[in-house]
C-alpha cells in the first residue's frame, strides 16, 4: 500500500493538526445528528451555563474555549481548563439531583444516550443537545453545530476544513490498496457483540479502508452466533473493550482458547487476531483518530502485533 510522506497525527489529540486548522476560515457549517432538546434555552446570553456529560464532549467544548459549569466522573484526564469543576457523574447514569442543582442552560450528552437521557433530562427541566459520536464524520458536524450555536463558528469551520483537508490525504494513500474483510469484536467483562460500521470503531475501519463483514447492519451492535461469523470468512479480526479492558482481553483470550470453533476461522489460523488499544479505541469519536487510524494502518496492511 502506498504511505503518505505526512504520518497521522498521534494520541496528544492531533495537536498540530488542530494549530493547523486554527488558521484556516474555510466555511463548512453541517448539522449532523445533534438532537436538541430545548433549543430556546440554549441560545443563552453569550455566557451560558454548560455543562458537558462525556469526556469527548469537553475536549470538543475545549477546542471551541467554551467554558463550562461541570463535568462528567471520568478516570480519563479532562483538559485544564476544566480542571476542578463540580462532577455530575458517567455519561450513561448522570447524577440528575446534581444536574439540577448547578441550575444548567444546557447538558451536552451523546446521542447515543439520548433514548435513556432525554426524558430524564425533561423531568428536571434541563434543556440539552445530544451530540453524534459515533463517527468521525459525526464528531465534526456536532463541532460545527456547537460553533454555530455558541458563537465559536469561525473556529469551528476551521477544524472542519483542516478535517476535510486531512481525510483527503489519508484516503488517497489506500486507493490502490486490496480491502481487507474485517470481523470486530466489541466485549464487556463477560460477553461481546459485533461492531457494525455505524459504531465508532467500525466506521474508523472503514475510513482505513477496512470492509466490515456486517456491512449490512443497521445497528451499532448486533449479537451473532459464532457460526455466521465463520461463514462469512473475515480476513482479520479486531477485538476491543469497553470497561475493564484487562478483564475483557482476558476472556478473549479464554474465549479463543476454549472455544474450538475459533481454531477454524483463516484468521486465527494465520494469526491475523489483534487486541485494540481502549485508549484509542472507545465507544465514541474523539480527536485521537489520527492516531487511531494509523494503528488500524500496521494492522489491516502491516504486520501488526499477534494477540489472539
């Protein structure tokens, strides 16, 4: 496969991609699967009171320099500007009493999350926006989104076009390259299911170049029998976690070596099983792609690292 002469940016969040967009003013405004709750609260008075519920979502509210009011309970560490602020809990189970209490124009939740939290969020009469994480692509748009909304729509625009300008290059360098068939596992201690291309992970192995053999699928996750997934013959195999990622590889492992279909599948048996790195690899889009996509490079068209 051809390399491009500019490697992805890595894990400090594509640091010099984001400095190179900052001064760039080329227009891009997408409203893309942000779903909001109250928009008549969340105009605010160029001050409003925010609060952001995911850690992806503060490091989006970090690169627009939008203060906020609080926080989620995360081990990830948040960025500075943030650092100190009130917590309000996970991104799936907010404290709602504390939600309250910090009086909020609006809560930035994913809309991943936006089945379970709408309602509860209504019942304490919060407004909020739930913002599409579950892509690349999707990240973006809620980032123009924000900036439209919060009056940060010059820098916004200026990450989007430096986006566009990025996945242009990456995607010429896999032109000429055969594409891989991919099977990904997403496991929690004690189970996995699929991952489609409408998950965070899936749609990175697209943009890689990568074919999901569930394609097809309309959900983030589906739950197959190990039977279909032999029959449909996956040149590689991806496996993350999600929670407990040392629990999780762990009962891959177990997994594997137990079950005796595995022992059948052609990428086991040419060793084309690879373990992903949660820190780069979790259920919603953050700006570490770069580094993400580089990783699934040595995998889908390297040599990798053998973990199954």
């Amino acid at each position: 496969m051809a390399r491009s002469s500019r490697s992805p940016e890595t894990s400090s969040g594509g640091r010099r991609l984001i400095a190179a967009a900052l001064g760039l003013l080329l227009a891009a405004g997408l409203l893309g699967g942000c779903v909001d709750q109250h928009p008549e609260r969340a105009e605010g008075d160029g001050s409003p009171r925010i609060i952001a519920a995911s850690p992806a979502i503060a490091d989006l509210c970090d690169l627009l320099s939008l203060d906020l009011i609080a926080v989620p309970t995360t081990a990830k560490e948040l960025p500075e500007r943030y650092q100190g602020l009130p917590e309000i809990g996970t991104a799936i189970a907010p404290d709602l009493e504390k939600v309250r209490s910090l009086r909020p124009d609006v809560v930035l939740s994913p809309a991943s999350l936006s089945h379970d939290l709408q309602p509860k969020y209504a019942g304490i009469a919060t407004g909020a926006l739930f913002l599409d994480l579950k892509s690349v692509d999707g990240m973006y748009d809620s980032l123009s989104y924000l900036g439209r909304r919060f009056n940060r729509e010059e820098t916004a625009e200026a990450l989007v076009a430096s986006y566009r300008a990025f996945l242009d290059e990456y995607q010429a360098t896999h032109e000429s390259a055969e594409a891989p068939r991919v099977l990904i596992l997403m496991g929690v201690p004690g189970s996995y299911l699929v991952a489609t291309p409408n998950s965070y992970i899936g749609s990175l192995v697209e943009m890689a170049g990568g074919e999901n053999v569930y394609a097809e699928a309309e959900d983030e996750f589906v739950n197959v029998n190990t039977e279909d997934m032999a029959a449909r013959d996956p040149d590689i195999i991806l496996r993350a976690s999600h929670a407990l990622p040392d629990e999780v590889q762990a009962m891959f492992a177990k997994e594997f070596a137990e079950n005796d279909i595995w022992k059948h599948f052609r990428a086991v048996e040419e060793g084309r099983v690879y373990d992903l790195p949660p820190e780069l690899f979790g259920m919603s889009a953050t700006m570490d792609y770069p580094a993400a996509l580089e990783h699934l490079d040595g995998l889908l068209y390297g040599k990798g690292a053998h973990h199954g």
